[in-house]
C-alpha cells in the first residue's frame, strides 16, 4: 500500500510529536491539528487517509469531530485515542463510526496494528465506492460462439495470469473495454480495482490530473488535494481507452510512469510507487496513427507487448442472433416483459445489416424493440424503419445477377412497400438457389440469413426446390 496521509489531532503537543515520529517511521505523512475543529478546516480542504484524534480536547472534541464529519458524509478512518477511557465513551465513538478506540498509556504496537486495520478499512471503503458506480454502469457479458471469439478467450486465457502489458485494437462497439474487464477478472489482481478511463473525453489537461492526480493550490480551482487513476488503481488494472486520442506531450509522462512505475502528483515533487497493470485500448490503427503523428512510436512498443484484435460483428454472424436474443432477454427482464423470440422477417434482416455499431448498435437496438414490442414477439414494425437502406451488399465467391433498380414512381404513384419487399425477397432468394444448385445450406449462407428463415421464406413465397 502507497504510503498514506494521517492527521494526528490532539491539544498535548508532545503527544502529537510523538505520534508523528512513530508514524512518519512507518512511512507515513503526517499532518497535525491541535484541535477538533483545526482538523475539520484542515479536511474539508484536503485528502487524509486517517484521523487519529484525542477524545478531550477545547473546542471541539473527538467525538463532535467524528460526528461532524459523518454530517458532512465524510467517511474517513477515525482512531480515537484518550487516557480517560470509559464504557460510555467508547460506545458513543462506536457509534460514530469510529475505526478503533485506544486507551493510553499504549503500546506502539497496538497502534500500529490499529492504524494498518484503519488504513486497510479506507482502502475497502474507497473501492466499494468505486465499483458501486461501476455496476450502476454496468458491464455485460461475453456472447459468442463464432470461431473469431473462440480464438479470443484463447488469447485472454493465455494474456491474464501475467503481467503483461496489452493493446486491444476493434472498432467501436465491438467490445474492448469487456475484454479488458475479462482479463483483469482472470488475473491475479481481480480482487483489486479494475479503473477505466476514456483518453478521448477528456480535454489534455484536466485528463493528466485524472490520471496522476494534483495537490492543493497545484492549479486554479485546485482547493484540496485529488487521488489519480494510477493511484486508484493501486495494486490492480488501469484500462486507457482511446489511447490514440491522448496528447502527444501527455504520452511520454504516461511513457515514463510506465518505465519508472512512479509517479508525482501535480504541484508535487514526492515520488509515489504505483504496482498496476496498464491495458490499453484503440479504434483506430496504431500504425497509421504513429504515421500521423498521433501516437509516440516508443509508447506503442512499450503497450503492445500483448495484441488483441477484436473482430467487427459483420464478420461473426454466426454469433448475430445469439447477441441479440441475449440482448432482448436482458431488456425484457428490466422492463418487466416476457420474451417471445424474433420473426423470421425480423431475424432476416438482422443478420444482413451491417452493423457499423457493432455490438453496441445491436443492443441498443434491442432495447428499443422490446420497448416498441412491449413483450410481444419481435417483428419488422419494432425495428428502425430505415434498417433497410443500410442491408449488407451479399457476398458472393461469384457475383449474382443484377439485381434490378428501382423504377422511378410520382408521389401518387408510390406501390406497396410490403409488396416491393416481397418482390425483392424473391428475387434474392430465386438467385441464390439458382447459384448454389438449390443447396439451401449454402444459399442461405450466401443470403447471410439462418437455414430457418430460409425455410420459412420458401414455404411462404411457395418457392419448390
């Protein structure tokens, strides 16, 4: 554990002395406060790790200060210490929340253990915090049975029980940040902090202090010191998102934290040890963007020890519907609605779009058709009216006759659109066949549709095979 920020508050300067000896010893920092109320000024502008405060003091007292800043919702470690210990004392500090109650005369010992318990309970309560945001934002699940995923958990498996540095290359949506999350959950540091930030959404410099942190008066607008994600990230996973779009001159402090694995705060000169795996991710190329000018070539060296290439969702179909009934399951559950699956129609153009959005895309599609559906079965009506206009072209090892334009119609003109849709359908499907040797398997392939609505568009156009 980094060294940590303790303020002793007691009116007997020789008891505060002391206590700043034993605890600078034990590599702490040390601040002093001669009074209940000079600590509650002194945190309210500053970060500290630990109180260790007397119980009878002028002004304010142990136990109004605990109780003051459990008002503020200040949650801070508080070790109360006090030669006129009593039943009725202890309990009202217990009742405050206070992280341990130590009679003097003491043994140095007994303090030292009370104060590493107290600094291991900041350390648990300053995590909690963290990950009660970070399941509110909520992280998702691997869905995939496609051979390109397969060849992905094979790579995280290999990757996680190292320390290993690793670059995540995908478009956006296709999931970069889960395969950071899964790798940290199969590492040796999961029961640390998994610590995600976002390098292109925030401007370069406020984004240095979020990463290193700042004391007190190291800005304007800097009135009490703040904790980076390095440091939060102490002993687990730091995952930089977007590493192309950081600064080039925020890159080599990054460059030199990574090689040194130290780091100073803004507005300081202490050197603080960081023990974290760094996991850095990209939706661009990392080539082109050295070649650009927007990547430090020695920086991508020291991230890429480790590559993943995480596959766009048109390139797995096979794992398309899978996604989205998972999907759609989820969201039905949250709403309160049953599932009752996806019309082959549905389904049919599903697999066939392209997905720019990849797997984002798709449950954010999702969502809004078991909102539109309101549990009902899945259906063309529920998806967006304009998902048409987007269709995969279909590939093919040799191209399919043209397929003929669309004729020209006045407003007054305009035919069924269900009809045209139909026409087109048949059209697609009678080439396919005539390609494939009416081998439905592959024609289906070729459609980039399941055999099921293949099937099931044959039986409804009365198309015999």
């Amino acid at each position: 554990m980094p060294n940590q920020r303790i303020l002793v508050v007691d009116d007997e300067p020789k008891m505060r002395r002391l206590l700043d000896i034993m605890l600078t010893q034990m590599g702490h920092e040390v601040q002093q406060a001669e009074d209940g109320q000079a600590a509650l000024n002194f945190i309210q502008d500053n970060n500290v790790d630990l109180v260790i405060t007397d119980l009878r003091m002028p002004q304010l007292d142990g136990i109004g200060l605990l109780r003051e800043l459990r008002e503020l919702h200040n949650d801070v470690p508080v070790i109360v210490v006090t030669a006129f210990g009593t039943v009725e004392s202890a309990v009202e500090a217990m009742k405050y929340g206070a992280s341990d109650y130590i009679i003097r005369p003491f043994e140095l010992d007994a303090v030292e253990a009370a104060v590493k318990r107290a600094l291991k309970l900041s350390k648990v309560q300053r995590e909690n915090q963290f990950l009660r945001q970070s399941i509110e934002a909520g992280w998702g699940e691997f869905v995939g049975t496609s051979p390109e995923m397969q060849q992905i958990y094979t790579l995280i498996q290999q990757v996680a029980p190292t320390r290993t540095g690793v670059l995540i290359e995908g478009e956006t949506g296709t999931g970069k940040e889960l395969v950071a999350r899964a790798i940290h959950r199969a590492s040796p540091r999961k029961n640390e902090l998994f610590v995600a930030i976002n390098c292109a959404a925030i401007p370069a410099d406020i984004l240095e202090s979020e990463l290193f942190g700042y004391t007190k008066g190291a800005f304007t607008g800097a009135h009490r010191d703040h904790i980076g994600k390095f440091e939060l990230a102490e002993g687990g996973t730091l995952f930089l998102d977007e590493i192309t779009e950081m600064d080039i001159n925020l890159q080599s402090k990054l460059l030199r934290v990574l090689q040194e694995r130290n780091l100073e705060r803004l507005g300081s000169n202490r050197s603080i040890p960081v023990d974290i795996r760094v996991i850095a991710a990209s939706n661009r190329d990392p080539r082109q963007a050295i070649q650009d000018q927007k990547l430090r070539e020695d920086l991508y060296y020291r991230l890429n020890v480790f590559n993943i290439a995480l596959p766009p969702l048109r390139d797995r179909q096979q794992d398309m519907l899978c996604l989205a009934t998972h999907f759609l399951s989820k969201h039905a559950a949250e709403f309160g609605y049953h599932f009752n699956g996806i019309s082959p129609e549905a389904e049919a153009y599903l697999t066939t779009y392209h997905w720019p959005g990849n797997v984002r895309e798709l449950e954010n599609m999702m969502e809004r058709a078991i909102v539109l559906s309101g549990g009902q079965t899945i259906t063309l009506s529920h998806l967006p009216p304009d998902l048409g206009a987007t269709y995969c072209s279909i590939p093919t090892t040799a191209p399919l006759e043209a397929i003929p334009s669309s004729p020209s119609y006045s407003l007054t003109e305009i035919p069924n659109m269900t009809e045209q849709v139909e026409l087109l359908e048949r059209h697609l499907i009678d080439l396919a066949l005539n390609q494939t040797g009416d081998n439905k398997t592959k024609a289906a392939q070729l459609l980039q549709i399941s055999e099921r609505s293949l099937w099931y568009k044959l039986k409804k156009y009365d198309i015999s095979v």
